[in-house]
C-alpha cells in the first residue's frame, strides 16, 4: 500500500519499512483506512455511484500500509481523522522515552521522527514518569557507535544485516520498554557493509564513526556522482561544506547498486583534503630540487624535455582511473608523440559476493574502448624499456611508477620523466616535471563501470592551490608539444568523444543522466541486484 500510495504522490509516514527489505509491522506509524465494495449476492451486479465507481465499506480500524497489498476497488484513506488520530497515539508512544537531545544529534535536519512528530505528533507529552534509560555511545563495530536511548525499534538495521549484508550480528534483548538493540556475544558490526545501517536508521540511534559531530548536514551541499574506489561505479551523494567533504552516501540506482554501497567507497575521500596534495606545478632544478613555477613554465618545460624523442623511445602510462574524457586526450598524446607505448596500470582482487567488483578500477572499460588496450598488456615491455635505455622519456599519468613495478634508477636515468598526479608520491621525487592534477570530486567527466554502463562525475569541491582539472592538463601538454587544441569546455571534449569513439555516438554528457547509460554488453554481473530479484520475485520485497 506504500509504494501504491506513493505513485500518486501520497506519502505514508513510516518507520520500519524500506522497499528492499521486508515489512514486520513494528512501527504502526502507517495506519491508513482501508475498504472494499461489498460482496454482491449471486446473480447481482455490482452497486455503482454516479461516477461508476462501487460504494466503499470501510473497515472499522485501520490497518498497516506496509504490510497490506492493494486489490482491484481498494479504497485507502491516508489523511482522514481515524488515521490522523492513530498516527497521533503512536507517536505518542514513540517519544515516551525518546531523550529531547535533538540540538545535540547527529541526526539533526534528516531526522524523520523530528519531522513525523512536527507533521503527525501531539506537540506535547503526557508523560509524567522517568524515562528508561539505555546504553549511549557504544561502540558495536569498528565504523559504527550506537546511542540505544535513540532507538525505535523499527529493526531496520536488524533486517539489512540478515538480509542483505549475510551477517546478522545484531537483535533486540530484554522486553517492553526495556527493549535494547543489542550485538550478539562475541561478534561485532565488522562487516564491509555496516555504515548502510547508519543510512538506513530513521533517526539517531546508529551513527557513523568517521562523521560522527563533523559537520552538521544543513550546512553541507549535496552532488550527485559515482564511487571510484572500484569498477562497480556505485552511485552515491558526496557531503561538503566548502572544498571539504565531508561523508559519502548511496544514491538510488536499480541497475547499479541499488541503495547500498560498501564501506570502503564510501570512505574513500580522506585523501582529497589531505595534506600530501600537490597544489602547484614544479620543475626541477639543476641542484636536483623542485621549484615552484608557473604552468606556462611547467608545461614549456615538459615539452622540451620530450623534444628530439622518437616515437618508440616515449611511453605513456596512464590511469584506468582517469574519465573518458581525460583518456580521450592520453589517446591524442600518444598520436602526437607518435609512440604507441601506452598502457595504463590494471588492478585487480577484493571483489565480494554484493557490490565489490573484482576489478579495482573504476574505467578499465573506457581505457579498452578509447586507448584500445587491454590494462596492464603493455606494462612489461615499457619497464624492460626503461631499464635498457631504449625508452628514454615516459610521461605518467595518474600513477606511481614505483608501485607500478619500475624501478627507480631506470627512472632516473630517463631523458624525460614528466608526471601528473594529485598527491606527492615516489615518482614525482624523481620527476622533472611535476603537474598537479584533480582528483574525482574536483572534476566533471564519463567513465564505463564493469557491467558497461556509462555513468556521470560531477564535481563537488575545488581543486586545491593552482591544481588544475587533468583533461585541461593533457589539452594543454598536447598542445605545448604541438598538436593543437580548440577545445575549452567538458562538453566539447565529449562532443569530439562522441564523433571519434562508436560507443558514445548520439551521446552529450546531459543525456548520461543521473542513473548512466548502458553502452557496452559485457557478461559482468551484480551479486546483490541478482539476489534482489529473486527476493522480489518471492514476494519478500518490493522493488
């Protein structure tokens, strides 16, 4: 009745139900009147009214909306005064022994009992007893910390880690008011998929560790955009305040991630405020330092260096973690130097039986289908290169060579070694040019996850210092080298994507939308989106 009442704009307040999980009835907040035309003796034909429709006969109590399916005639009443009066009585009862500690709760400003009790609650108590009191602040996982006094019991969390995470450590102890959300003797919420749980939560009962009092949430802007952290692309929400962020969340997406994500996406941005950042190009001097300087130098500096190299003796390595617009100009880079030493770093391992990919880059497709490698195919042949003095000048791209396998003396004995990265790293020390590039939330731009689809980056926060957006870097080395440009917008460059690379045909980077495009068939699928159909086709959820 929910999902029936919400697809003609009825929103039914609720608590325990979520679409992709099942519906026990705890809360009750989603009492809603419900009738049916009476049955019409043998031989009769059914009563209509004057607009055709059957006389409903309404029930004398109300029933709950996420546990009751809809029929043909159905009458639901979601705003009449039994149910208005219902919602009254149960909201009541929820905020009993709820504590008044909103100005303190992280939850604050997303918080639906604060917002059911404004719509539905009494706006005032009857209570005059002592509260019960409940455990605060306890530490249930490694990511996660329960304030229990919170809790409603909507057993949401105790659901999601049965049903979807495989990993049901957590339940309800003791009865009635004393009812406590507990973990089992001896396990913890450890699991890859814990901080869902906090997502999930209607208030604040559970409450992520690493956000925990950080910021609150009115203050932060919210951009739609996709994880990097492996191939799956998961579609998410990145929380800043400024050009800091702040928490990453799941965004809705049924043929991606559905509204999960893993712990360690959602974590992964640390490294974007960090301290290690490069903010400013640098060339190095003849003392073997790196100086300061400005990007008409740098990039001056960076094309010199290349000059009298012949195609074979520059390589390229690039990143499957660069956009397909950013890849679109290592392709013309490579046509520019001649050279078709190009490849980019693969990494694989850490996929799971959910949402994790086996593949830990986030563009490996698009790399395939614009560079016309297949990661890492090449990487053998550009290090025996380097250490035997055949290739005398590499430019790297978004990768730390020295983790790449190459070693550091053959590096610098090159002729040229010119680098863009977004963090201070082993080969920008021995680097001659050192360009700072953007990372995933400081840029707009395509990528193609495992399963072939093409999804949206958008940028979130500025790049920090004289960083520069990395497609303008390449644009612009290419153009320093000496194979022009023209191009001046994200747009332009997929326009150009678009008229050179099949794939992308009749695409613009507005028609991606926010849910992607499926561009490519590849026999990737999605553990958990799999195990959600088959729920769904059992009955036991929604969509």
């Amino acid at each position: 009745m929910i999902e029936a009442c919400r697809q003609v704009g009825k929103l039914v307040p609720h608590y325990c139900y979520h679409p992709k999980l099942t519906s026990p009835g705890n809360c009750r907040m989603c009492l809603v009147e419900m009738g049916m035309p009476p049955r019409p003796a043998p031989g009769q034909e059914p009563q209509k009214d004057e607009n055709g429709r059957q006389p409903i006969a309404w029930m004398p109590r109300a029933v709950i909306a996420c546990a009751n399916t809809v029929a043909d005639n159905m009458g639901i009443r979601t705003d009449s005064i039994l149910t208005q009066e219902c919602r009254k009585g149960v909201m009541e009862f929820l905020l009993i022994n709820h504590p008044l500690d909103c100005p303190i709760c992280d939850q604050a400003g997303e918080c639906r009992l604060q917002e059911f009790s404004v719509e539905h609650g009494k706006g005032e108590s009857r209570f005059r007893e002592n509260k019960v009191k409940k455990p605060k602040n306890v530490d249930i996982g490694p990511r996660v910390r329960l304030d229990d006094e919170r809790c409603i019991m909507c057993s949401r969390c105790i659901r999601f880690t049965a049903e979807v995470a495989d990993d049901p450590v957590l339940g309800f102890t003791e009865r009635g008011s004393h009812t406590t959300l507990a973990v089992h003797p001896g396990k913890e919420l450890a699991n890859n998929y814990s901080l869902n749980t906090v997502d999930i939560c209607p208030v604040g009962a559970l409450t992520s560790t690493d956000f925990r009092f950080q910021m609150r949430v009115w203050f932060m802007s919210e951009t739609n955009t996709i994880c990097t952290k492996c191939g799956r692309g998961c579609n998410m929400e990145v929380g800043a305040r400024g050009d800091t962020i702040y928490r990453q969340t799941p965004r809705d997406n049924d043929a991606v991630n559905s509204s999960w994500m893993c712990d360690q996406g959602r974590l992964d941005f640390h490294f974007v405020n960090s301290e290690f950042r490069l903010t400013d190009p640098m060339v190095k001097t003849a003392n073997g330092t790196h100086e300061v300087t400005t990007w008409k130098n740098a990039l001056g500096a960076a094309a010199r260096s290349l000059e009298g190299l012949k195609g074979d003796e520059v390589a390229i390595v690039a990143s499957a973690r660069f956009t397909n617009e950013e890849l679109f100009f290592v392709k013309r880079l490579a046509e520019t130097l001649g050279t078709t030493l190009v490849d980019v770093v693969p990494r694989t391992g850490g996929g799971d039986n959910y949402l994790r990919a086996d593949d830990q880059n986030p563009n490996s497709n698009g790399a395939r289908t614009i560079l016309g490698v297949e990661p890492g195919s090449k990487l053998a042949s550009i290090r025996a290169g380097v250490a035997s003095g055949s290739v005398k000048g590499v430019i790297a791209l978004g990768e730390n060579l020295i983790k790449a396998g190459f070693e550091k003396a053959g590096l610098e004995a090159l002729k040229a070694l010119v680098s863009v990265h977004i963090l201070a790293n082993a080969t920008a020390e021995v680097s001659g040019v050192v360009l700072p590039g953007s990372s995933y939330a400081e840029k707009r731009g395509s990528m193609i996850n495992v399963t072939g689809r093409l999804q949206r980056l958008n940028k979130a926060v500025k790049s920090p210092g004289n960083a520069r957006d990395t497609w303008e870097i390449l644009r612009d080395i290419v153009s320093a080298i000496g194979g022009g440009n023209g191009l001046h917008t994200i747009e332009d460059v997929f326009k150009q994507l678009a008229a050179t690379v099949p794939v992308f045909e009749g695409l613009t980077l507005s028609r991606i939308g926010d849910l992607g495009v499926q561009v490519l068939e590849t026999t990737e699928t999605v553990p958990l989106l799999e195990r959600e159909k088959e729920r769904k086709a059992k009955g036991l959820i929604v969509v």
